[in-house]
C-alpha cells in the first residue's frame, strides 16, 4: 500500500481556473513537482441540490487524493 504524499504547509504553487458549462468552476493547484497535487470545484446554480453538491464534493476530494499517491 503507498503512503499518501504529505504537503507541506506553506508552499510555491500555480493555480489553474477552469470553468466547466457557466455551472461549476475547477481550480487545479501546481505545486513544485509540476504535477497536479490539489482540486478545488465550486458550484453555483439554483438547480444544484445540497446531495448534489456533496456528491461532487465527495468525488473531487478523492480525486486529491488519489493525486497525491
């Protein structure tokens, strides 16, 4: 089983805004290794549901980790 990759606290990083139909936003952070290693998704909408937010929640954070392998 490989150890999840610990990221320091404070480091040198790039982040990339990529905007997916008008409804959800993707920020992918560059750090040092020139790989991505953190996402971020923000939502906006009235037709976005809290089970549909956390779903999408849920996903992009394993997707995080799944990076820092």
């Amino acid at each position: 089983m490989s150890q999840r990759l610990a990221l320091p606290n404070r480091r040198n990083h790039v982040t990339q805004k990529v905007l997916i139909s008008d409804q959800c936003t993707l920020y992918l952070s560059l750090h040092n290794a020139h790989q991505p290693t953190k996402i971020y998704l923000r939502q906006k909408g009235s037709d976005r549901s809290c089970e549909l937010i956390g779903l999408f929640g849920v996903i992009v954070r394993l997707m995080s980790l799944a990076l820092q392998q």
